[in-house]
C-alpha cells in the first residue's frame, strides 16, 4: 500500500506531504493508521528517498493513544530513527497522539534538529525546550513539568496553544516573551464571563511588552460566538489597545487568518514547490491530491 504510492518517479521532486484520515472503525482505530503501522518498515524506507521533502504531516484517527501496545513499539521506533537521521525537513506535525520521550527530546531539545516548525502534543513528558523554533504549535495535558516547560517558550518565534486555555496555561502569555505572535483561544473564557481567567490574561498579556501580532484562535464550537457582546470583552479590548507592542489592534478578536497555514486542521502550506496528500477511504475527496 504504502511503497507502490511513494516509489513512483513523478513524486522524487516531493516537498510536503500529509497523511491523514477522518475514518474510524467500530472499534475507534484507523484503518488507515493501522495499515501504515502494520507498513511501518517501508513508510519510512519510501520516506528516507524523498530528498527533497521538507514538511511532513501525520492526521491520523486514533479513539486511544496504542503507543505503547507491542504492535505499535516498531512503527514509533522508525519513526524516531528517520527524523533523527533525515536532515531535509523543517517542518513534522505529529497532533493529536503522543510521541515517545525520546522522540520529544530529540525535537525539543537536539542542536542537531534541523525541524524548526512543529506541531505535537506533550502530555505526562514535557522537555524543557533547549533550541529555537520558527513555530509550535501545541496542546498540552498530564502532570509534567508545566512552570518549567512554559519558560522555555522564550525561544519559540511563533506560538499557537491549540486548546481552550485553563489557569495554568495562560502564563505562556508571559513566558513567551521572545515571541513574534502568541495565538491562543481568549474568546471562550470571555464569552462564558470567567472573570478570575479573564484578569490573569490581561494581567499576563501586560507582562509581555514585545509580542507583535495576538490571535484570538477560534475552534468549531465557538463558530457563532460574539465576544464583542460580553461584558468582559471591554476589559479584554481595552488591555490590547493600550498595548505598547501589538500591532494588529484592530483585528486581533478575530480567527487567527494570519496563521492558518499552519494551524492544526488546515492542509499543508503551498508556498513553493508540490505536496501530496493521502487520504483514507471515506472523506470527502478521496485518494491522492496532488498538487504543484
């Protein structure tokens, strides 16, 4: 399945390519991830002769996280073996599904790394980020070492906290203080009038005086939301127009456009060069897209 997609010669100038699904068996387990898994070996052997790959994507629809199920060791080991040795990308997303420890400290913490774009989920391990990055894009859980991950996003240039943000999770306001834009999900805890939420982010936010441009990211449940009408809102806006450094005042409460193409959720970027993407039987759009 996975060697007789990628060995053909049309695809050896290949730049960026996702492989993602929306389907789900009975049982909650990709067919389609079971299939890449079950491959694993010649995934990433048809991977490694892609040298000119610089973005690649994992979407893929797991009810559990089966990491650690014996079937699934192998697949995690390749995987960690072809990013360690492959030197041509800038950009992996791995969302949704945690990584193995090693794997995180590789990519947060290796001199050697040449991926500077990343989106991934930390859960129980959070390594201390010890390298700078173009962008991270992360949703964080679990019982880790948050004060002392959060501090180390001071070297992260692009910052985006892909889940609705709770106490713990608003110092990376803060903590970011070497980043260019901070997008993270305000509107809901204004719009549900969290008020104790509501002060630390102003508070946080006045704490950063360099950040240049905030988003507001919106997810699918606050589609019909209209923060502009929450009493919280006038607090909120009057912090970002006093601001000394954010320059996009005036449309910073809206959806975060400024980084949709790279954003969990949207499809690979088409800034230069041709991206293929495969999808599992059943979405909208089936087969490969290829596009140039």
């Amino acid at each position: 399945m996975v060697d007789s997609l990628l060995d053909a010669g049309c695809f050896s100038q290949l730049t960026k390519l996702t492989l993602y699904d929306r389907f789900a068996t009975v049982d909650e387990v990709s067919n389609f991830y079971c299939g890449l898994v079950a491959e694993g070996d010649r995934l990433f052997r048809c991977l490694e002769s892609l040298s000119h790959l610089r973005s690649l994507c994992f979407r893929l629809t797991l009810g559990v996280d089966l990491q650690d199920q014996e079937e699934y060791i192998d697949f995690y080991r390749c995987l960690h073996q072809f990013l360690v040795s492959n030197r041509t990308l800038r950009t992996f997303k791995f969302p949704e599904h945690s990584l193995n420890d090693q794997t995180l400290d590789y990519l947060l913490q290796s001199p050697t790394c040449t991926i500077d774009s990343l989106c991934i989920d930390l859960y129980d391990h959070m390594p201390v980020l010890l390298r700078p990055l173009e962008k991270l894009n992360i949703s964080l859980s679990g019982e880790g070492p948050l004060d002392t991950f959060l501090r180390s996003l001071c070297n992260v240039r692009h910052i985006r906290l892909q889940q609705i943000p709770n106490k713990l999770l608003i110092p990376l306001i803060s903590c970011a203080n070497q980043a260019t834009s901070i997008s993270i999900n305000f509107g809901h805890f204004v719009d549900c009038e969290w008020k104790d939420l509501t002060a630390l982010y102003v508070e946080q936010l006045n704490l950063n005086r360099t950040v240049s441009y905030l988003y507001n990211i919106q997810f699918d449940d606050d589609e019909d939301m209209d923060i502009s009408q929450s009493p919280s809102f006038a607090i909120v806006d009057q912090c970002i127009q006093s601001h000394p450094s954010i320059q996009n005042k005036s449309t910073c409460t809206g959806i975060a456009g400024h980084n949709v193409d790279w954003r969990v959720g949207a499809h690979v970027d088409r800034d230069d060069g041709c991206e293929l993407a495969v999808r599992e039987p059943g979405e909208s759009g089936d087969g490969i897209g290829f596009v140039t």
